[in-house]
C-alpha cells in the first residue's frame, strides 16, 4: 500500500461522485487510493482498494496512511439506514485512528421542506428516514470534530448529473432515456426552480475542502451549477442530442405505483416534496471562502454527461 505521504482516499471511488473526485484530486497532484467494494482500477495513477469498510477492520486497512479520507459512497438508496450508520463509524474509528481528515460528501435531505434558498445555517427539519438519518449522521460527525478527535467537513449538494452518475435521478431515468430517444420525464413539476449539482463541480468543493484547513469543523454547500425548471433543464439535454425535446413528468401517483414493484422508487415517496416546491441552494458561503469559482457551463457538462452514457450503450 502507498506510504503515508499526502495520500487521499476516496470511499466509494468507482461511484458517480467518487470518481470525480478521484479525477480532481488527481488533477492538482495528490496520491490517491479509490476504495471499492471490488476493488475496481481507477484512472493511471490511482491506487485501487477492495473493501467492505462497513466492517471496521477492512476500513482501517484501506484508510492505512492517509492525510484526508472522503466519504463518497453510497449504500442502496432503500439500504440508507442500515448501512450508512455502520460505515460512518467505522471510518470515523480509522479516520481517529490515522489521524486523517474526513470529508463527508452529503445531500440536502436534512432541511425538508424550506421558504427561499437553503443555507447552511438553516435549521433542519427533516422528513422522513432517510432526512432523519441524514441529520443523525451529520451531527455525529460534527460532534466527533467539536470533541477533537477527528478533523470533519461536510460538503452538500443537491440531484447531481455527470459522467459516471447513472444511479442519481437526473441519471438513468433521464440521460440514458434520452440518448436511447425516449421520453424523457422529471420528478415532480416541470415549472418549479430546482438547483441541481455536476459531478465535476462537486469534486472541486470536496478537494477544495480536503485541502483548506479553514474548512474544518463546517458544513458547505459545494458549487451549484445551475438553477432552472425541470422543463428549461430537460429542453436543454434535447437540444444537446439534437432531436425536439420529448419531456414528460412524474407525479406522486406514478411513484405509488411504480414503488409496488421497485424498492429505490418506493424510497422516493418521502422527498417528493423537494420537486414539487422551489429547492434553491445559497452555494455564497463557500464561493466566498474559497472562489470565485465558476461552475462548468450548463450545455457543457450536460454534453459531457450525454457522451459518457451513450459510450455506456451496447451495439447493435
């Protein structure tokens, strides 16, 4: 395994945000270990791990020598409660153990429903499970940092797209639909705001934040891309594959019916609520702190995203 020597490991470095992340941290001359359940080869130069780091022994191996450690995977999105809190202990336990900084790559679940933007001082009040485990995992994580046993940040972002993001909702059930010229439909309303995060954007505000220590001990809410209605966002993936747009929507009578069959739909009961109503993010806390940044441009990376699920496509 590397030496410990300014190594950054990225949990969940095969998934959609990890492997950003791992292209970033890359990018500005880090050494970086992408851990994985299989173990699977990252781009030239990455170190790859396999491990379950649930299980706290093959977390303090993988996470052996490292200066920052990010949490970027993901459990099954209907495994949430079982599986995010065991994992979280763990490489907490390593990151104490190491001496690393950890970063948590975090959604924005916690707030439920909000007036205006989301910022990080906005009090939480989740709804549901998943927004309750949400708030549970972040203030352990926050209180292990206030306590001096563990340097944390956390970085949140809202639905995110991009090149490897297959399992978001603006992933499969949009952009493969899309690239195969279904319709393609969005959650919720078609004409309300909703802010919504790139991979690669995102990958810039959890190295920013594994870099600065001004970082420690706060949540941030990373780079967002773009705000606009899911109509404005789903005209532009059409103009991008050059066909006229086929847009349609999914409302809460679809979810019901669709979740008898499928338990990541089911799941999706609980936060309609943030496609129904505006879900704006006040990114302006850490564009002050360490932009200007200026987010890839919306056509761009819904180009880059719409390549990388066309190369996913079996030929004929």
């Amino acid at each position: 395994m590397t030496a410990p020597d300014d190594v950054h490991v990225v949990i969940g470095g095969a998934g959609g945000t990890g492997a950003a992340l791992v292209a970033e941290l890359l990018r500005r001359g880090h050494r970086v270990r992408s851990v994985s359940r299989r173990g699977t080869p990252g781009p030239a130069g990455t170190e790859a791990v396999a491990a379950d780091v649930s299980i706290r022994s093959q977390a303090l191996d993988a996470t052996r020598g490292a200066a920052v450690i990010y949490q970027a995977a993901q459990p099954a999105y209907h495994r949430w409660t079982a599986d995010f809190p065991p994992m979280q202990a763990a490489l907490l336990a390593a990151a104490e153990a190491h001496n690393s900084k950890l970063i948590m790559a975090d959604n924005l679940y916690l707030y439920g429903p909000v007036e205006g933007s989301m910022r990080e001082d906005t009090p939480p009040h989740p709804v549901g499970k998943k927004g309750h485990l949400r708030a549970q995992l972040a203030e352990e994580l926050l209180a292990t940092h206030r306590a001096g046993r563990v340097r944390v940040a956390i970085g949140r972002s809202s639905d995110y797209f991009g090149a490897g993001g297959a399992n978001s909702t603006l992933g499969e059930f949009l952009f493969d639909a899309a690239v195969k010229g279904n319709t393609t439909r969005w959650l919720g309303s078609l004409d309300v705001q909703h802010a919504v995060s790139y991979l690669e954007d995102m990958a810039v505000g959890l190295a920013t934040l594994g870099e600065r220590a001004e970082a420690d001990g706060q949540i941030w809410h990373l780079p967002v891309n773009a705000t606009l209605t899911g109509r404005e966002f789903l005209t532009t993936v059409w103009r991008a594959v050059g066909q006229p747009p086929r847009i349609g929507s999914v409302g809460r009578l679809m979810v019901r019916i669709g979740g008898l069959f499928s338990p990541r739909t089911r799941e999706l009961n609980e936060t309609l609520y943030q496609w129904e109503r505006p879900f704006l993010v006040d990114d302006t806390k850490w564009q002050r702190a360490f932009g200007p940044y200026q987010p890839v441009p919306l056509e761009e990376a819904v180009e880059r995203t719409l390549t990388w699920f066309r190369s996913r496509q079996r030929p004929r």
